[in-house]
C-alpha cells in the first residue's frame, strides 16, 4: 500500500512539474515577443535596420515555438489558454505562419513607415490570437498582465 501511495505522489508531482513548465514556457515565447516588439517602437522614429532584424528573427523563431508550445495533447489544463486551442490545430497553425511571415516583414522594413505598417500587422496578429486562444483574465486567476 505504501508503494502504490509513493508511486500516485510521485505521478502527481510530475505532472504538477511538467505541467508548470509547460505553462511556463508559453509565458517566457508570448514575453519574448512583448519584449521584442517593445524593442521595435523606438526604430519607427529612429530606423535601424539590423536592429529591427534582429527582433524580427526573434518573432519569426518564436512563431515556431508557438506551435510546438501549443501542439495537440502538449497540456491541457493549462488556465492561459481556452479549450478550443486543444481542439482547433489547423488555426493555431495558420495564426502562427501568418504571425511568421508578417514577423519576416519587420526584417525588411526599409525605413520607419514600413516598419510601423509591419508592426502594426503583427499587433493584430496577436490579437486576434488571443481573442481566439487566450482565457480572460478571471479564468487565468486573475493574474491579467501581459504574458500570463
């Protein structure tokens, strides 16, 4: 009796562990985002193309990261995210590689115009992502800053 016991803590745990970083994960892919296009705001008026590259790459690799984070049976209790991720691959997939190749547009802004009208497409790729995929605030414990 006390091996089953040991064994069914030691299942719970490891489940408790792997689901807290799963979750993690997911925060530290949608901040890294938040910081890269934190990164690109002062580039509109002071336009540095290698700059705006650099964190166009960063966008462009987490969109990969977005797909394996969110993959079928990856976690599924997560209280980020709502049910129809689990269910809805082909979308998630879709919103990524549209989120990827409009990432791959900052990298090639010319100057700060095209930069701002990129940016701006990658603000509402994210939102509508979110709108779609993310649990409100209350659902996420109540937590409702950015990346949670």
């Amino acid at each position: 009796m006390k091996k089953i016991i040991a064994t069914t803590t030691l299942l719970a745990l490891a489940t408790g562990a792997a689901f807290a970083a799963a979750h993690d994960d997911r925060v530290a892919v949608m901040r890294a985002n938040n910081g890269a296009m934190m990164a690109l705001r002062p580039l509109v008026a002071n336009f540095d193309a290698a700059a705006a590259k650099a964190q166009s790459q960063i966008l462009v690799d987490n969109a990969a990261k977005i797909k394996a984070a969110f993959a079928p049976g990856s976690d599924q209790n997560d209280p980020g995210v709502l049910p129809v991720i689990w269910t809805d691959n082909a979308g998630l997939n879709a919103a990524a590689d549209k989120f990827a190749a409009d990432a791959a547009a900052i990298g090639a802004a010319t100057d700060g115009p095209s930069l701002q009208a990129a940016m701006t497409a990658v603000q509402g790729d994210c939102g509508a992502c979110h709108r779609v995929y993310r649990a409100p605030p209350a659902a996420r414990g109540g937590g409702g800053g950015r990346g949670q």
